[in-house]
C-alpha cells in the first residue's frame, strides 16, 4: 500500500490511473467504516486503485491546537486500511489552506486530478469550507457517489464518539462489538525502576508510539500482548503504581506477560484490551502487592478471551 502525505495539495499531480475512492476521517475504522471501505475495495474493477482520502488530524485537533487522543492514530489507521485492501490513501494535511478549501475546489483539484470516478463516504460525510459540500456537487462534477445510512447496533449508533466512550469507561466487550477487533495500542518497551522484577513481576514498561486514547479509569485491565508475531496473555497496568513510587508525575502504562521471559527493551509491542480487572490502590507492603498480582494472574490464566 502506498501512502501520500499531503501538505500542500496543490502539489497533487494530474493522474491518468483511475481510482475509486472512500471519503472520511475513519478514526476507530469501524464496522460502519469498514463497510464504505469494503464496498469501495470490491467495486475497484481491472484497472482502478482502491484508494483513501483522509486527513492527518481532526479539524477539532486543528482548532484546539492541541492533540487529542485517537483510537486509531495514523500508523494503526494505515494498517487497518491495508488490511482492508486498499493501495493507495492521501493524508491530506489539516492546516490553514485545507481549512479554506472550498468545496468545488476539492472536487477540482483533488478528486478530478486524482481521476476519482466514483467516492463512498457515511451519511454525515462533510468536505469543504465549513462543510458546505454536498453530494449532489460531486454528482454534478460527473463523480459517482455513495452515501451510507447511520447504522447502529442495540440502538446505539455506530461511531467514533461511541467508541471512545467505550474505551474511556473500559467497555470493551462492547467495542468489540462495534468494532469487530479489540482495542490495542501500541508502544516501544523501556526501562522502568525494574522493581517487578524483584517480585517475580517484571514489566514492560511502554511508551507509546503515537497519542493513544487511554481508559479513565486506573488500574488493572486483562490483556493480550503481541511481541513479533506471537500473542500472550497480559495483566496490564494503567496508573501511578503508588505502592512503588508514591509520587502522582507521570501516569505509565506497565505490562506484565504470562509465560514469558526475554529481553524486549527497544522493541515495539501491542496491547490488546478485554477486561477491567480492579482499581489501582496502594499496599501496605510489597508482600500485600504480590499475593495480589498472584491472585491477578490466576484470574488472567483462567480467563477464555
């Protein structure tokens, strides 16, 4: 898959390839995502490049000038899409010029440079400045256009808000649900104070590659860890480790993997989230701490998931 980062669209070269393509910021990917994806993939006949059109960031992030937090940053976005089988995505750059594109100027010269003949996008699609595009300019232009309808599940709408409110109250079965995979996020280990390790406890202390939504809740939550390409059950930790250091500074993400002893410092590895397992609290001493990592772990080695 070939990714086109894209500060300045302007610098956006006529294209003699034909391309369909699905239209959105898809933070989460969905299954309300993963259909317009889908439907756009099966359509790109002999000759035509499955393609995504995104931005960077969030105008919301834009606007804020500040970073928010994403289900899906854009190398876990970019995976998913692959996955999906898309060749080509356009990151197209949120910044002063993109915010006063108008929208037939989007049609013009993004759309119709790229030879796009036919987009996909959700019911609530917006494009242009102030989201003054409308479905029918595209048909105007002689784009083909698919719109899909809200879709929910248990009358809950499917959505990126929907989602992040599951991860923020540590629903994850219910993501799941709406998502068809399991929250993860993904970090490079380092090295912490190594205390675990005195317990027979060791971490994997990680720091994560891109701004992750977390849970809001501190604690424990029952995981599955990916290093390489093999998957471990995990007990991770999300919080301040008061009974360790005391000190609320910086709040750190800790995982402890069953069943496994190597040296991963350096490495990148995935944490897939299932369970909310308990709150985060402070021992009265380290004994306290390991019977209850012991009865942590017991648990997670119980636990089908």
């Amino acid at each position: 898959m070939k990714i086109f980062n894209i500060s300045d669209y302007n610098i956006i070269e006529k294209s003699n390839k034909k391309r369909v393509a699905a239209l959105g910021f898809f933070d989460g990917v969905h299954k309300a995502h993963q259909k317009i994806i889908s439907e756009m993939v099966s359509e790109a006949r002999e000759g035509y490049v499955p393609t995504v059109i995104t931005l960077d960031r969030s105008p919301k992030e834009y606007f804020a000038k500040s970073k928010e937090e994403s289900l899906t940053p854009l190398k876990k976005k970019s995976k998913i899409f692959e996955e999906l089988g898309v060749e080509e995505v356009y990151y197209l750059e949120f910044n002063e010029q993109l915010q006063n594109l108008e929208a037939i100027e989007f049609i013009d010269k993004i759309l119709k440079k790229l030879k796009v003949e036919k987009v996909f996008f959700g019911y609530d699609y917006k494009y242009g400045v102030k989201g003054s595009g409308t479905p029918e300019m595209i048909l105007d232009s002689g784009i083909k256009v698919s719109i899909h309808e809200k879709e929910e599940i248990e009358h809950h709408k499917i959505s990126t808000t929907t989602l992040k409110s599951f991860v923020i109250n540590n629903d994850f079965v219910s993501y799941i649900k709406f998502s068809g995979r399991a929250y993860s996020i993904v970090g490079t280990v380092i090295k912490g104070k190594q205390l675990g390790r005195t317990i027979n406890f060791p971490t994997a202390n990680l720091d994560l590659t891109e701004n992750y939504l977390l849970p809001k809740t501190n604690g424990v939550y029952l995981t599955k860890t990916m290093v390489g390409k093999k998957i471990y059950k995990s007990l991770t930790n999300i919080g301040y480790n008061p009974t360790v250091s005391g000190i609320k500074d910086k709040k750190s993400i800790e995982t402890h993997i069953l069943d496994f002893d190597e040296d991963i410092y350096g490495e990148e590895i995935e944490v897939y989230f299932y369970e909310f397992l308990r709150p985060e609290k402070k021992f009265d001493s380290f004994n306290r701490l390991k019977e209850q990592l012991q009865i942590d772990k017991d648990v997670c080695e119980k636990k089908i998931f």
